[in-house]
C-alpha cells in the first residue's frame, strides 16, 4: 500500500477499548475534556499513514496478532463528538495496553529508519527561533527561495512577521504578485487546531527551536527537517548553509525519519473530601484499598514533551518531598531539589546536567534522575516506556513543588496533587541525513560534549640492542 493514496490521507491515532484491566478511579475522575469538534482535512502526516497502512497489511496478510490494537482514523473520531477523551489518555490504557502501543511504534520506528519517504510536498511550514531579530532575515531568505521553486507551494511563517519591517512581506510579494497567495501566516492556535494543514516543518536555530515545535505540535507532528543557528545541535542535523541542496534533495529523493518517544504528562489536582476532618494519604489514594467514592483527584492539563518533565521546589528555599509511583506501586520518597523525568533524546539535558546517563534516542526507556538528592544513594535509575510513573506531592509536604514540561507551562503542585508521565500516542518525526544517519547521535554527542576526548597514550618504542 502506498501511504500517498489520498485514501490513506487522513491523520491517524493509535486508541484502545476501555473493556480490559482495571484503571483505578483517581485517574478516572469525571469532567474530562470532549474530543475538539473542528473539521478536519486529510493529512500527510505519514506516520499515521503508515500506522493504518501497516495495520491492513497484518490483517490482510492473515496475522492474528497484530502488533497494537484499535486503530481508527480522526474523521471516524468526529462521528461521535459526544465521545470522551478518557478512551485516548495514554495513562489511562492498561499495562496491555501500554506495551502493544510502544511496540507498535517501535516496529514502525524500525521501518522508518530503512526506507527513504518521498513525500508530495505542498506545505511548509517554517518556524524560527522565538524573539531573535537576527534570524528573521534567515526566515525571509527561506521563504522566497521556496516560493521561487515551484508555484504549488505554500509556505507559513510566523504571524508576527506579517508586519515586520525585516521581514518587508510587501516587498517579497512585489517581486512576484503570485506570492500573495501562497505566502501564509500561521498562529499558535492554528497549529494546535490543524497541525494536519502542514507537510513538513523547518526548524531555523538550535535544539531549543525543535522544542518549540514539539510544543505547538501536542499531537499530530509533521516531519521536522532542523537548521542548525544555535549553539548546541543534538537535534539541529543540518547546516543552514546549505540548506538549498539540503531541500532540493528531500523534496526530489525524500526523507529518513527517526521517531523520537514523546512522554504524555498530566497533571492531577487532589480534590476535597466530603468529610474534611478525615486524614488523606497520597499512597494510600494511589496504591491503597480503593472506595467507591475514590475519585481523589481530577486532570488539569496534559503536555506531551520531548525532553523532561521536572518537578522541583521552585521559588521555595527548601527541599521538594516527593513521591514516586510506577503503576501500582509506590517506588520510594525522595528529598531532593527535584526529579528529572527524561525522554531518551532529553538525556542530553537536564538530565546530563543532574548526573544521569547518556542514553541514545532509539532506546525505549524512561530516565528518572534526583535533582541534588539529600541522600547518598538515589542514584539514576533506567525504566521500561511501558510504565505510568507518577510524582507526587505528599499531604504533609512543607511547601508546594513545581512542574515543567520541557522548560514551559510551569505549573505549582500543592500538598496531594501529582503528574503521571507515560509514553505518548504521538512520537516526534525527527529528519535525519541520509549520508550518515546510522551514527548521527554518536557524532552530535562527540562534537557537542567533547565525549571521551582526551589525548592519546604515547606508545611503546623498540629498543634496539
């Protein structure tokens, strides 16, 4: 099957029944956000394509069992507007459920990494390092070259250039009155709302631009071909100055896409309990007995990241009490500055910065690491991407902690409130060059971080008698 059939153009997500194993009440709180009603168009967002593609290929090749469960496409979704999001919340598929998901991405991921996508090119959105006049002029030298290519592209770029006087947006489309056109604008809330409207995106600065795009992206990612005009390039695989080679090539021999795992990240608010004298325990709440009133704590707000989720002490001058769960069971409490929560590709991060280890972006693993732990012996631990980690904050805590979610959307936690963190439905389609994506990150880790650089050992000389 080809994923460029207009019959398999529409953007995709991987969901599940709500009919196997248990999920406890504090996490199925009522009140859940209904599933967005806004039309959607078809999509070249490939991964899902292939996701749908790869699931007919099993079904029609006799396998009985597929690699992950319950596929369905957005405009199926939209049929049932009513539907709840709880169906669709990674932390709350069962542990099953959880496996069959990561595996079915990983096996995508390992398909992906061999094949060369051309892709039907038609939209490209261009995004720019946030608040740096220096690159504007870089986002106007872009803009024309792919206007001038071909009269079927449209090309976006940042609502605030619309009237930037560097940018001179008249006196780009004055060149050629067929610009007007095809010369769009896009906003923050246009790509949360349509991120399906997009073929590809190019990043223009450093990791920190890649970060942004994940965070206008919440879900559907288009592939993310990244300009290094940053100071450290883990995800930047690209010199901007060659960059008319660079895209000419993709568009006419396509592109190899390395899916990087995102984390979903959910932040759970403890709710009052009809009898306010009883005494609340953040364990039992989460890993005790369970009562049929038990909807402990309700959702309030859900990221999906690329690097870390951090939860630390904020503005208070004392140390974070913290709890930590997988699943069911209550892992350990930690006195620390904070937790770094990390994705594979964010241990290059604050997780370096804190001690944790290396670890290479194909790995399906979660990174937990102490932030200045007031012990001798929490050292960083490696978790599976199967588990729902949650971190919580303690009833009889001293003071409120923070979260973060890839350095944004700062949010405080009080005594009894949490955040669950868990392999996401929607992984990051990172652009890799085909010259030498088999040991791209050993390199961006070399040249970064001077990694095991040291000066070489003289050797032995013969001696002659």
């Amino acid at each position: 099957m080809n994923p460029n059939d207009p019959e398999f153009q529409h953007a995709l997500e991987v969901v599940f029944d709500n009919d196997s194993n248990h999920r406890r009440k504090s996490s199925l709180a009522p009140g859940s956000a209904h599933r967005p009603t806004y039309l959607r168009r078809p999509t070249n967002c490939f991964v899902h394509t292939l996701i749908e593609a790869h699931k007919d290929a099993e079904i029609h090749s006799g396998d009985n069992t597929p690699s992950y469960e319950g596929l369905r496409s957005e405009k199926a979704a939209d049929k049932n507007p009513d539907e709840h999001n709880d169906a669709v919340q990674s932390r709350l598929l069962t542990k099953k459920q959880i496996s069959d998901m990561a595996f079915g991405i990983r096996e995508l991921a390992k398909k992906l990494a061999h094949i060369r996508l051309r892709m039907s090119v038609k939209n490209v959105f261009v995004l720019a390092k946030a608040h740096d006049e220096s690159l504007i002029s870089n986002t106007r030298e872009v803009a024309e070259w792919l206007l001038k290519q071909d009269e079927n592209y449209k090309v976006y770029v940042e609502n605030t250039l619309e009237d930037n006087k560097l940018f001179d947006k008249d006196g780009l489309i004055a060149g050629n009155e067929s610009y007007r056109k095809r010369l769009k604008f896009w906003t923050i809330e246009f790509c949360h709302k349509r991120p399906q409207s997009f073929d590809m995106v190019l990043a223009l600065g450093g990791d920190g631009t890649v970060l942004y795009a994940s965070w206008l992206f919440q879900r559907i990612v288009p592939p993310v071909l990244a300009f290094s005009l940053g100071s450290l390039g883990f995800l930047t695989k690209f010199d901007y100055e060659k960059y008319p080679e660079t895209l000419s090539r993709a568009f006419r021999d396509g592109i190899t896409v390395s899916l990087r795992l995102r984390f979903e990240a959910t932040v759970m608010r403890s709710q009052r309990r009809k009898d306010v004298h009883c005494t609340k325990d953040l364990v039992e709440e989460l890993i005790g007995e369970e009562m049929e009133d038990a909807h402990t704590h309700k959702p309030d707000g859900t990221h999906n990241i690329l690097n870390e989720v951090v939860v630390d002490r904020g503005p208070n001058p004392t140390l974070s009490s913290i709890e930590i769960f997988g699943d069911d069971e209550h892992f350990t409490s930690v006195q620390a500055d904070g937790i770094c929560i990390a994705t594979p590709t964010g241990s290059t991060a604050y997780n370096l910065a804190a001690g944790g280890s290396l670890c290479h972006p194909d790995n399906p693993v979660i990174l937990l690491t102490a932030i200045c732990a007031h012990t001798l012996s929490f050292r960083p631990i490696i978790l599976p991407d199967t588990i729902v980690l949650r971190a919580g904050v303690p009833y009889d805590a001293r003071t409120s902690s923070w979260a973060s979610f890839d350095g944004r959307e700062r949010v405080e936690l009080r005594p009894g409130d949490y955040v669950t963190v868990s392999a996401s439905r929607f992984p990051f389609p990172c652009v890799l060059p085909l010259e030498r994506r088999g040991k791209d990150w050993i390199d961006s880790i070399s040249r970064t971080l001077n990694w095991n650089s040291r000066q070489r050992q003289k050797g032995f000389k013969e001696w002659d008698h």
